[in-house]
C-alpha cells in the first residue's frame, strides 16, 4: 500500500532535519564514506539544485562525528571510529553580487564567526593569512586536523562574468583565500569543493596539487540525483501514491517520470540519473510540471548562445571531444561548456573508439522548457501567447489539419524582429525546430535516410509528417525532394497515415510564403 504521509525536503538541504522529520531521503552515505577515504581533495561539478549542499551538509554532519543521524543508512555499517573533526565550511552562494566590496564584506564576515569561536582577536590582514590562522589555530585547540568544505565555489565569478575587470578582482581574492590549502596541508584531513562550472578551477586551486574532480568518474555519477535504481526501490511508495492520484498504473506513472525527469548521465558510463529537486516536487504536488527550469530562467545562456552564434537545432545529438564542453567558460569558444555543466545539455552516449559523446536534452521537462524560454528572445511574443499558438498548432496536427497549423507558423514566423536573420534555410530550419519542439509530438530534425537527411518527421498517434523546407523556390520542389531520396520509405508500411509537406520560405519576405501536402 502506498505512503501517504510521506514528506518532502523542497528547499531543505539541511541533513539533520531530514532524515531526523520523517523526509524523503535517498541515501547517498556509501558515497560519503569512500570519497573521504579515497582521496583528501575533491572537486564536483554538477547543475544546480541537484543535491550539491545536502551532499556538502552530510559531509559536515560525518566529519562531526554525529553518529546517531546515520543510524540505519549505509555510512553507518562502514564505519567504526567516528572522529571528531574541526569543520569550516564556506557557502559562497552567499557572496554572489556584482559589487566586488560585497564579496570582500561577506568573506570577511564568513571568517570573521569562526575566528571569534577560536578566540582569534586580531585576525591578519589578509584572507588567506587569516585562513591559514584560523586552520592552525584549530588543530592546536582540538588536536584534530581540519576539514574545508567549500560549497558553490563559482557563484561570486558568475555573478561578475561579462565584467572582465570585475571577474578579475573577484578570481584574485578567491585564489588569495585558498592560498593556505597547499601551505596547511599537513594541517588538512579532508577538503570538498563543489560548483556547476569548471570556471578555472584548476587555476583558483592552483596550489593543491592533489585535487581529484570526480565530475566525470563512472563510480560517482549518481552521487548527487537519483538514480532508476533508487527511483524504483527507495521511491516506490512515492511512485504508488502518484499513480493512484494521477491514475495511472504504476509502470506508466515510472515512464512519466523518467520521460520528463531523467536522463541526466555524467560519465562515460554513467546510470541514469533524475532530477532530484524535479522529483520530491512532482511527488509533493502529485503532478509533472518544469519544476527545475521554472525556477530559474537561463537568460544568461541564452546570451552565451546569441554571443556564440549556436544553432539551437543542432544541439540534440552534437558530437563532441571532451576538450569540446569540459573546459572553463572562459577558455570556451561555444555556449557548450555551460549548456553541459549547468544541465541543459547532458551526455547521451559515448563512442570509446573515436573518443567522441554525444550530447542532448536530458529529458522533456529540460527540452520543452528551454525552447518555451528561448522562443520569445528571437519572436516578437510573450511566453503565455507561445503556450496558446502551440495547442492550437498541437490541435492542428492531431486532426492532420495541416493547413490551420501552417497558418499558425506563418502568423508565428511573421513577429519575428527584422534583426533576427531569418533569411537562409538554415535560420528557417532553427525556427521550425523551435516550433515544433513545443508542439508536443516526438520531432526530429535532419533525420538520415539512405540517400540524404528530411528536414523534419513529427510523429502523433495516427499521422507521420515528413516535411521539406525551400527558401526562394516552391513547395513543389520540396516534395519532389521527399520523393526523389525517399525520406518518407521507412513510414510506408507503418499503421499511421503518411503525410509530406513540402514548404517554402521566402527571404524577401523573411517568412513562410507557401505550402503543400500530398
């Protein structure tokens, strides 16, 4: 029988608090355990909201040696000695301003409560030396060695990222603060660095020599998020009460959940890992919403993607080298590096031979929610408007009403702004894709066939459309092209109706012109 009084931690990250009220806790204390004992300095990347601080919050609460918080997870049954650490732990999200003295005032204040209770009176002038003060003033008082758990390292650099001037200032003051990590490493026993970018991190911890960023191990993959594993065994009540609330079955209301959910994967053979803060908040409301992407909008890769001149419909499928998307946004030469690290983009396989993955859209909640965003930054139209013209254009398919859905993309494709280059079939073939991206059906893009690639298949229950885009010719043309290389022959034997559609775009007009179906 399904819980119903189940809790769920949204916006909880503090440990205690939830596996001491009853909360939804997925346990990851095995994975606490061996990185503590594998290596001395970590480093993890990983999107926000993913379980990053809870993860940080538990490491604080094992070096503390509060064992009884612990009791029946898996830290529990690994461990034997429970020693007591001196913990200093900094959140840097608490310093995300674009007033370098702000960082400065809130670093200050950061070291400024430890050092008042280790009795340091006179802190030193600066924060590395003050650092470096306060971690030898600890193991002298405690005769234990120090654990630095730094979360969100990045976020006063983001903040600042478009200032040059600025990002400087701030990187200076960071990697002075870090400074004392290779000087008091005698001093060290463990240190945890977590952030969404590799934003030079290397370069910021230049001085320790041993930093193992585990972002990328098969072996950590899932050491944040859920995986189906854990979905399907830790979660199963939740699951239960979903399904009975949404009525579904419980395999259907697992499929749901993974169509919009998972598909995040960190490694080369990393397992499936879902959205964490996505979950806890579908399973508190009962419900399949964009919980993740609506609680903050990607405005700044957005900017990153105009900057780069990125084509939003080749985004699903890139193929890439590592030295393609694991490298500082600033060293970047493509929106890649933080599509990837910030989650929008995720790897879906990965071909050892040529060394090579292939990225895309980790889920629909990632790949609806992104296009409905980024639509209104090229179209003149808000994004409540977007919702309406797209079930109507929904509607239009499902009845195979072509022409009130071409209707529509023409209106849609007309209130895009003069400047956006909407002029070449390339930047046609962006539009289209972003249309119909939202029109809720499977699309695919530049699908390969025997003897060349269809501009687009949508697939509904009863219809498969197989459309041509022309610019300055005929729709004529455009279906002669689905006949001559035989994009439609892999539909013609299926149970649901084949449509073409061949269309034509006009760059004087820098819009849809005109259409046809066969």
């Amino acid at each position: 029988m399904a819980t119903a009084n189940r809790k769920y931690p949204i916006g909880i990250y503090t440990f205690e608090e939830i596996v001491g009220s009853n909360y939804l806790y997925v346990d990851k204390t095995a994975h606490v355990y061996n990185i503590t004992h594998d290596f001395k300095y970590v480093f993890l990347s990983r999107p926000r909201r993913f379980g990053k601080s809870l993860l940080v919050d538990t490491l604080q609460c094992y070096f503390e040696a509060r064992k009884e918080l612990f009791d029946g997870l898996n830290l529990a049954q690994l461990e034997s000695e429970w020693v007591k650490y001196p913990v200093f732990r900094f959140d840097m999200s608490s310093l995300k301003n674009k007033n370098v003295q702000y960082v400065e005032s809130g670093l200050d204040t950061l070291l400024l409560n430890y050092e008042k209770s280790y009795g340091i009176d006179n802190p030193r002038k600066t924060f590395g030396d003050r650092l470096q003060v306060l971690i030898n003033a600890a193991v002298e008082q405690t005769g234990q060695k120090v654990v630095l758990l730094i979360d969100e390292y990045d976020s006063p650099m983001l903040e600042v990222f478009h200032d040059k001037e600025k990002l400087s200032e701030v990187r200076d003051i960071l990697k002075n603060f870090y400074g004392p990590i290779k000087i008091c490493d005698a001093q060290l026993r463990f240190g945890f660095i977590t952030g969404i970018t590799k934003f030079s991190q290397m370069g910021i911890f230049s001085g320790i020599n041993n930093l193992k960023d585990i972002s990328m191990l098969d072996n950590y993959s899932d050491i944040c998020g859920i995986s189906k594993e854990e979905l399907l065994n830790q979660c199963k009540p939740d699951i239960e009460t979903m399904a009975d609330s949404m009525q579904y079955t419980f395999s259907d209301m697992a499929n749901k959940l993974t169509e919009y959910y998972d598909g995040y994967h960190f490694s080369k053979c990393s397992t499936d890992v879902f959205n964490p803060f996505s979950l806890i908040n579908a399973f508190n409301d009962k419900s399949l919403e964009y919980y993740w992407f609506k609680s903050a909008t990607p405005t700044f890769l957005f900017e990153q993607m105009k900057h780069y001149g990125t084509d939003f419909s080749l985004l699903e499928g890139k193929k890439v080298g590592i030295e393609d998307f694991d490298v500082s946004p600033e060293n970047a030469t493509s929106a890649l590096p933080l599509l990837y690290q910030s989650g929008y983009l995720t790897i879906k396989d990965y071909d050892a031979e040529y060394e090579e993955f292939t990225l895309g859209f980790p889920n629909k909640e990632v790949r609806v929610g992104f296009t409905k965003s980024f639509l209104p930054t090229v179209a003149n139209i808000d994004g409540a408007e977007v919702n309406k013209r797209m079930v109507r254009i929904t509607k239009a398919f499902n009845n195979c009403d072509v022409d009130s859905a071409m209707q529509e993309i023409k209106s849609l494709v007309a209130e895009i702004p003069y400047h956006y280059k909407n002029t070449t079939e390339p930047n046609f073939q962006t539009i289209m894709f972003l249309i119909l991206t939202l029109v809720g059906q499977r699309v695919r893009v530049e699908v390969a066939t025997a003897e060349g690639r269809a501009d687009a298949i949508i697939e509904t229950s009863n219809y498969v459309y197989v459309i041509e885009y022309k610019v300055n010719q005929s729709p004529d043309v455009a279906l002669q092209q689905i006949e001559d290389r035989g994009y439609a022959t892999p539909y013609l034997s299926g149970p649901r109706k084949l449509v073409r559609v061949g269309m034509n775009f006009s760059s004087k007009l820098r819009g849809l012109e005109s259409w046809k179906v066969v």
